[in-house]
C-alpha cells in the first residue's frame, strides 16, 4: 500500500469560517476526498477510520470532492460499501475528479453506483436550499472536463444567497472571481505529496524552479508535468483566501506515485457560522 510509506496517521482538521446570511447560523461539513480506491492507494482500514471520523463530527452535511478510484472505474462497485455508512444529516453530495473520467464509461458508473446508496452526484448542477436553510451547494465537473462551464453553473444560483462550491481542482477557484462564492472546497493536490519539514509540499517549490539551460536538453521540464496536475502549487492543502472568496483544499485519503511522506491523509471538519468574525485558525484533532 503506497499510503504507508511514512505517510503519518489519519489526522481529522477542524476549520471554522464566517460566511455572510447563513441561515442557520452553523453549518457542520464533513469533507472527505482522493480515495483512489484500487486495491493499492488506500486501505480498508483507512478507510473505515476516516469514515469513523466523519461520523464522530455528526455533521449536516458529507462532502466528496472525486477521485474515487485511480484508472478502473470498477472498484466503485466494492468502495460504496464502505461509503454508504457515511452519516448526516441533509445529505451525501459528491462531484467527480479526473481520475473519475479516465475511461467513456467511468462518469456514468460511478454516478449511478453512488446514487444506488444516495450520495448525489453533482454536474454543473445546484443543491439548494442545504441544511434547513439558505445555504446553496454547486457542484462542478472536473476542471479540466470541456463541461466545465461556471456560466452555465451559475445561471442557478441565487447571488444573493450564500454558495459553497464543490470543485476538484483548487485552481478553478480563479474562474469564480467574477461571482460572489462563499467558500470552495477541493482536493486533487494530495497535500503535495511529499512534505519537508521546514520547506513545504517539494511539489510546490519544484514548480517554480527554472532548470538551467544545459538541463532542458537532456530532461523533459518537470516545471511542465508540475502544472500539468495542478497550477497554483502554493494552495496545495489547507485554508487560503483567493480575491473575495475562501478555498479549503483537503490532503485526501489516498495517494499516486511516488506516495506519502510527511503528509497525512486527512477528514475535516468544518463549521460554517452566519457571522462577520474573523475566519479561526485550523486545528488538528
């Protein structure tokens, strides 16, 4: 299992952040995301430890943000066996990754697997009202998916509501500049993988490195393949605030080549409150 390659434990993080009107006056998420769940990125204790978690929190609202499987849309079929003891209040929503799209036949799979134990798979599509309230929930297609369409997405939405968007990738979080988001919650970027203490996720330094010239014609440019997973390195896990709006990127569950190392798989816990307060600082539990 590469997730145990000096990965640390599971570690549950709390977030509480301000979002203007809410009603009610706290939301509780759970955010789960990147199972990639194949028989070698992620095992079932793992598993059923952060799905304990996610019950622990009792939350409104679970959260997955995609990547439920790596390549093979077929282990779906043996991971909602585990998904479905999932707990809440209002609801399971789900939106997909790009390794969810990998083959024609992944998004249609995977989406009805999901909803035969009702986690709802959003597609530019809106949720609303969440929880009681006033609280909207828009999920997109995965960012590098041509359906991507935030246009389209937000013809739904009430602006003057608050909205929570679900999205895979954190660099789409820059397509939503122009529209008043409350809050994003991604994945994709695994943490950055392999963590130094004192430096931060490699990835993130690696993708602004400039090799020198003598380099480029003996190596492909691994500035390039950086940006090819993920752009804006510098959000690869934790809270962020991008122009008007919050971004939350969770580490994931699972992992890919070339694994773990000192950047745990994760749960959060979030609270949303109606109030002008200062965003807390993230806790771990």
């Amino acid at each position: 299992m590469i997730q145990k390659y000096l990965a640390g434990r599971l570690k549950v993080e709390t977030v509480a952040i301000a979002i203007a009107n809410l009603v009610p006056n706290k939301v509780k998420i759970s955010h789960l995301t990147d199972f990639h769940y194949d028989g070698k990125r992620l095992s079932d204790r793992l598993l059923r430890q952060a799905i304990t978690a996610s019950n622990r929190w009792e939350p409104d609202l679970v959260v997955l943000t995609g990547d439920f499987v790596t390549d093979d849309p077929q282990p779906i079929t043996h991971l909602v066996r585990f998904l479905k003891h999932l707990e809440s209040r209002h609801g399971v929503y789900a939106v997909l990754g790009n390794h969810d799209l990998h083959y024609p036949h992944s998004r249609t799979l995977i989406t009805e697997t999901l909803s035969h134990i009702g986690i709802h798979t959003l597609w530019n599509e809106v949720a609303h009202p969440i929880a009681g309230g006033n609280l909207q929930l828009l999920g997109m297609p995965d960012y590098w998916d041509r359906a991507f369409c935030v246009a389209a997405a937000m013809a739904n939405v009430n602006v003057s509501q608050p909205c929570l968007v679900l999205s895979h990738n954190p660099d789409s979080v820059l397509e939503f500049s122009a529209y008043p988001i409350a809050l994003q919650l991604s994945g994709h970027t695994h943490g950055g993988q392999i963590v130094i203490p004192g430096m931060g996720p490699v990835l993130a330094r690696l993708a602004d490195w400039q090799p020198p010239r003598w380099l480029l014609h003996s190596m492909p440019s691994e500035r390039a393949n950086c940006h090819k997973v993920v752009k804006h390195w510098e959000w690869a896990e934790g809270l962020h605030r991008v122009g008007q709006q919050h971004l939350y990127v969770n580490r994931g569950l699972g992992t890919y080549m070339p694994g773990r190392f000192n950047c745990p798989p994760e749960v959060t816990w979030l609270e949303l409150y109606s109030s002008a307060a200062t965003t807390l600082p993230r806790n771990t539990a």
